[in-house]
C-alpha cells in the first residue's frame, strides 16, 4: 500500500510510526513545504519519500492524510483529490465547519476525520455500559498547559497560538465536543463564551466555556490552554449516582456504589485502534462514521453555532 502524507508536524510522525507498524511493508511518501524541521534519523529511515514539489507526486496513494495547519486542510483537501479515493483528515477538519462541502459529499470517496479519543478504552466503556437516559447533568473539563504541550518547541510558534492557523482552544480541544456527540447526540440550545482572558503570548483563545441543553439534561464544557495541572473528566449526575470519568487516570468511579474500574492502555494504542478502523473503512468492512458532515456538525458546535 502507498500512503501520502501532506505535512509532517507531531501527529503526522506519530501516525507514521503507527502506520510502519501495523503496515510494514507499506510505503509512506510525505509532500513539505521545505520549511519544517529537518528529519531526524529514525524517521528519515521510516519515510521511504520526501518530496517538495507537487509534481514529482505520483499519480495515486492508497491513502491521503491531510496533517498540516487545519487553515491548510480545505485547501489541501481540493488539491490532492485526484490522489486518492481515500483520505484520514487530522482534526479540525476546517476553521469554521462552514465550508462547502458540496463538491466531496458528491463524490464516492471515503473522507474520515480523527476522532482519537472514541477509541479510547474510557470512552468506549463509558459508550456501551452506561444509560444517558438516566443522565441529568454532564459536567466536563479539559484543562492543561499550552507552553507544556511540545516539549522543545516554543508554544508561541504553533498553530495553537495563533487565530489565522487555526489554533484557539475552542478548536484545538474539539476532541471533547468530538466524544460528547458521540455519546450524547447534537444539543438543541447552546450558549458560549470562547475568548483569550491569560497573560500567554498568543492571539488566539485560551478558555472556553459551554452551557448546552438536551431534551432530557443540561451539559457543561469548560475548556482552556493555561491550566497548570492538567484535568480531563467527565462528570455525570445519574438518578442514582455520580460518575466521575477520568481520561487521564484512565478510570471510571462511581461515588455513592464506592466502585472504581481502572481502564489503562499506552497513549499509543487507541491511535493505532483508529487507524485499524480506518483500514477497514478503505476496505469495506465498515462505515464511514466521522465523515466530513459529521465533523463540520461537531466544529460548528466548538464555535458556537447551533
């Protein structure tokens, strides 16, 4: 199998690690600009292609992976359609969820959006064992440290940083409005605030919070890039009792039962669960199930719009 990769940031070197692992015989190409960083030696071994002009290309990929800014990725997207009738898309699959989409959705081509965090053992459980008819309230939280978040890189020269490359943090933790569709459906009502209230060196926005009201409960989201001590959880107040779900201990606990199950795995493994899930999604055994609709319906609950 042939895969192109447009971009080469974190995610896209850890989806080609992934990638040599459960596809060795694969052959990975990557399409830079010039300007990143050089490979280093590891990699270097692991990608069999680097190219920097488009045509030097070859005519068709088994797989597309669009992973650079998500500014880029519309763009990227109309670009390399004749490349392939398959193609993961890192989140955000746009800046607004307002593009026109009308000319892929026309098409037979796969177009699958990262969603991680589904495949996560957490999430997983939490999908199949618990009833969100007795559900409430939702209560969330995912708070961390953006200058944390790469280690040796200036946190002021990502994307994250800045508005126009598609950073913020209403976009950038869209995993959270990402599994709580999911499990949870559209909200019929919402009201935000998504805005840059810290003293970081960046022009995009640091905190935003959500009240969303269902049919049958109300949700909570707070998200923000400044927090010190890094929190991921999800609160739910049953008719019987309180569930606390912590993604990062990777645990679940019931308060009033006094039950805890621990749900641990490597960081790596649900990466590598969604791209299985990917392969067999190009290879017919299953559904798209995160396409570009669904993910422009999730990005344009992050901004704000019902």
């Amino acid at each position: 199998m042939k895969f192109l990769f447009i971009g080469l940031g974190s995610i896209a070197r850890q989806h080609i690690n992934n990638l040599k692992e459960l596809c060795p015989n694969g052959c990975i190409t990557v399409f830079r600009s010039g300007k990143g960083k050089r490979l280093t030696r590891e990699l270097g071994e692991i990608i069999d292609r680097t190219v920097y002009n488009i045509y030097e290309l070859e005519p068709w990929y088994d797989a597309v992976f669009i992973t650079n800014p998500t500014s880029m990725h519309y763009d990227s997207l109309c670009r390399y359609q004749d490349k392939s009738d398959h193609f993961f898309i890192e989140k955000p699959v746009f800046q607004t969820g307002t593009e026109d989409i009308r000319r892929f959705l026309e098409s037979e081509k796969t177009y699958y959006v990262a969603c991680p965090l589904r495949y996560t053992n957490v999430i997983q459980y939490v999908k199949k064992n618990i009833d969100f008819s007795s559900i409430y309230s939702i209560r969330c939280i995912s708070s961390s440290y953006l200058p944390d978040w790469r280690p040796g890189i200036d946190y002021r020269d990502t994307y994250s940083a800045h508005k126009r490359l598609g950073g913020g943090v209403s976009i950038d933790l869209i995993h959270e409005w990402d599994y709580l569709h999911y499990l949870v459906g559209k909200p019929r009502d919402m009201k935000c605030f998504i805005r840059r209230k810290s003293d970081l060196e960046i022009d995009s926005d640091d905190i935003a919070v959500y009240i969303a009201e269902y049919e049958d409960k109300i949700v909570e989201l707070h998200l923000d890039y400044f927090g010190k001590e890094t929190i991921r959880k999800i609160e739910l107040f049953a008719n019987e009792d309180t569930i606390i779900v912590d993604l990062i201990k990777q645990q679940i606990e019931w308060l009033k039962q006094g039950k805890r199950i621990e749900l641990q795995e490597e960081r790596n493994e649900f990466q590598k669960r969604e791209l299985k899930h990917f392969f067999n999604i190009m290879g017919g055994q299953c559904i798209c199930d995160n396409d570009l609709e669904n993910a422009c319906e999730v990005l344009r609950i992050a901004r704000g719009i019902i």
